[in-house]
C-alpha cells in the first residue's frame, strides 16, 4: 500500500538507500538515526560532567512544560512545546541546585525529589488534556516513530516527515553550538573551577547545555518517548566514552555508535514484531555491553589479558633472577650453575598455569634450558637476567642510602620495582648510587651495550 503524500521518484531513491526496505520503513530509519545521533552527541557533555541522571530528569520533568504549553496554546506546534520544555528543564537545573544547596540534601536525593514530582505531575496534566483533545500520553511516553513516515510536510518541493525535520534541525543546532562552543564545553566538563579562572562562565556552558538537552528531548518524544530517549541520551555516550580519552573521537563515536544501535534495534524490531523505540535502546544498550567488554583502552577483556601478560612478564622475570642467582653462586664457587628443580620454580612462582606458561615461555625462547635434571639460564637468558638484578640491586641502593630502612626491609619493595623501572630511570640510579655492590653485599651487574 503506498503511504500518504507519497512520491515515487523519492521513495524508490529512499528504499535504495534503505537496503531494500520499502519508502515507509526508509523514512522510519532515518528518522531513528537522526534522533539517536541528536541524543548520543549531546549526551557525551552529560556523560562526561557525571550529569547523566539530569538528563534523565530533564526528560522526565519536561512532561508538565509541554502539557502547560498545549493548555496555554491550544496548539502542538513546534515553537510553544519547546519553549514549555526549556522553562521546566532550566527550572529542574535551578530547584535541584537549590534543594541541595539551601536544602542541605545530596544532589542526587534532590535531583530525585524534583524530577519525579515534576514528572508525576506532567503525567497528570496530559492525562487531563487528553480526555477532551487529541493528546496521546502513550505517545509522550513511549513514541510512536512507526507512525513517523505517515505525517509529512512540504520542503522545498520534498515531502519529508514532520519529526524528522525538527528532529533533523535540532540536531543541526547542536552540532553547530558544539563546533562553535568547543573549547568552553571542553574546558567546563573536565574542570568547571579553572573554565571559571580563564574567565569562561561555567553556569552559563551548564544552563546552556541543558537547554540543548531539554530542546533535543522535546523533538525526541515523537519519536522514541521521554522514557526511552534517556537511553539515547546515555548509552553511546558511555560506549564511546569506553573506546577513547579524546573528546572529539568520543563524539565522533558516539554518533556512529547510536547510528547503528539504530539500524540494528530497527531491524531487530522488524524481525520480532515489537516496539522500534523499545529495540532500539536495547540495541544502545548491547552497543555499550560490547563497549564495556570489548573497548580496547578501558574493555573488561582487554584490560584482563594486559593484566595476564603483565604477570606473566613478571613471573618470567622472577625465574631469570632466580636462576641468575644460582648462577652467581656457582660463579663464587667456580662450579656450573645448580640447575633449579623444575618442582622448586612452580613453588617459587606460586604454582598454576601461569607458573608453567613462564617456564615454557623461558625455554622457547632460548633464554632457559633443561640440563642436569633442572632448569639453567642460557646466555641470552644470563644477559636478559643481568638487566633485572641490576634495577633490583640498584633500588636497594638507593632506598639504603635515602631512606632509614634496615637491611631486611629492601628486598621487598626492590623486587615490586624492579618490573617497572625504565631505562632512564635505572641509569639516573646508577649515577645517584655510585656503589659496585649492594646492602647486601651483592655485586651490582654493570650495564650492558644495549642500555
């Protein structure tokens, strides 16, 4: 069935472009990247300042804005529900602040306080409204976007779904006020004290923003509801926010990352016959689950294998010295170095896998061999050996020099850092301790070529 105000022409473009969807669904997509790409830039400031349950309460608080501008108006146009939505989101901002400050409450407890009695009370306003006017709660709440493609307007000689225009300018608008306010809403979300030092008005970024917030909710209800835009406003901003330290690839990635939780919750919709809105910021959510497991700089499972291959340097290193040691024995006594029970490096290593994987690592590698029922280092494994003594001998050196620490108190803290000291930082040891051997009598290995 060809929907309203259709145009051929228009529609087989947009169903090209839409993967062989039809023009109806065509419209339905793209209307739910715009919204989900609105929502996920702005909610990058919101993620980052720790405000991410503002937005939720502006988006909830916003209700009796937009009921008291259709009462007052008697009109559903564009221009009176935002102006209703920016007066009661700033009016949240300002009696949340005030609530905590005069109060003497916490500001999540009067963030709470206002938002969800604002909220209660906008949920009866438009519940009122609606006995006489068509004034739909259930598409306040939850959204209606599957009826989005049905109602057009003209532009330019295209007809273009009415959400979809004020869903596209708004998202215009907040793009151009975050190129042109970057370095303000940069400074004011990581440190609003020194954006007030460099003469930057912190108040100002922060009312500004929310404005933004309530205005992008507002052109969101439509589409996705006041309920579920809260996830459109938090989830790619976290996901992204997982992914990198830089601001603008954060959103850069945000806007990706929405764009597809769209695309996927829209098809997934499709395939289970259930709410768009609904898939959609489920699909936002598994896009920051995958963040949170998988982001290469703050993932659960790449900071795990850093973790796992840190320990196992570790342990690697804790045998080289182990077996250098016995080395050195063997050298004092002018005998071959006693080999090390392979029993006796489990216990030394603490046992488990880790403990066979460094062993096996060892011998790979050619830096240990199996010789007279046991392990000794090679060579290579000797010289590699040499460079861990040497930064642990070298910080016992030091802590006995600078600090008045007994003789049987530095072995601990050198073996912790004697993993992590950089070459500089081993060669500005060696210049502030001057010793050739240790506390403990122990000679310091000189350093080698390579270092």
């Amino acid at each position: 069935m060809t929907p309203p105000h259709s145009q051929p022409g228009i529609d087989s473009a947009w169903a090209v472009l839409s993967l062989g969807f039809g023009a109806t669904e065509a419209w339905t997509l793209a209307t739910a990247v715009l919204c989900a790409v609105g929502c996920g830039v702005v909610g990058c400031f919101l993620v980052l300042r720790r405000l991410s349950l503002l937005g939720d309460a502006i988006s909830h608080s916003v209700l009796p804005g937009l009921a008291a501008a259709f009462i007052i108006t008697q009109s559903r146009g564009t221009i009176p529900m935002l102006a209703g939505a920016l007066v009661v989101g700033l009016l949240t901002g300002f009696l949340s602040a005030g609530l905590s400050r005069w109060g003497r409450v916490s500001e999540d407890s009067s963030l709470g306080v206002v938002f969800s009695s604002l909220f209660a009370l906008g949920v009866l306003m438009i519940t009122w409204v609606a006995r006489d006017v068509d004034l739909d709660p259930g598409c306040v709440l939850y959204g209606l976007i599957e009826f989005v493609p049905f109602d057009r307007i003209g532009i330019a000689g295209l007809e273009v779904p009415r959400a979809m225009v004020g869903i596209g300018v708004m998202l215009l608008v907040s793009v151009t006020l975050i190129v042109v306010f970057f370095k303000e809403l940069r400074i004011t979300a990581f440190d609003p004290s020194l954006a007030t030092t460099m003469g930057i008005s912190a108040a100002v970024m922060h009312y500004g923003l929310m404005g933004v917030v309530a205005a992008t909710t507002v052109v969101s209800f439509e589409a996705v509801g006041s309920i579920l835009v809260v996830a459109m406003l938090v989830a790619p901003g976290a996901a992204a926010q997982l992914m990198t330290d830089r601001l603008h690839r954060m959103l850069w990635l945000a806007a990706g990352v929405a764009a597809l939780a769209a695309v996927l919750g829209y098809g997934a919709a499709l395939a289970l016959n259930t709410s768009i809105a609904g898939m959609i910021a489920t699909a936002s959510l598994a896009m920051y689950v995958l963040a949170a497991l998988l982001a290469p700089a703050h993932g659960w499972l790449p900071r795990l294998v850093r973790r796992y291959a840190l320990s196992l340097r570790i342990a690697r290193e804790d045998l080289l010295g182990l077996l250098y040691r016995r080395y050195e024995k063997g050298q004092a006594a002018g005998t071959e170095a006693e080999p090390l029970a392979e029993a006796a490096a489990m216990r030394a290593l603490g046992g488990g896998m880790l403990s066979r994987l460094a062993t096996w690592g060892l011998r790979r590698e050619g830096l240990a061999e199996v010789r007279g029922g046991g392990l000794v280092a090679t060579s290579a494994g000797l010289s590699r050996a040499r460079g861990v003594i040497r930064s642990h001998r070298l910080w016992e050196s030091y802590l006995a020099r600078n600090l008045p620490l007994p003789a049987d108190h530095l072995h601990e803290p050198a073996h912790r850092a004697e993993h992590f000291l950089t070459p500089e930082a081993v060669e500005a040891l060696s210049e502030m301790t001057p010793e050739s051997v240790d506390p403990h009598g122990k000679s310091i290995p000189p350093a080698s070529r390579g270092e």
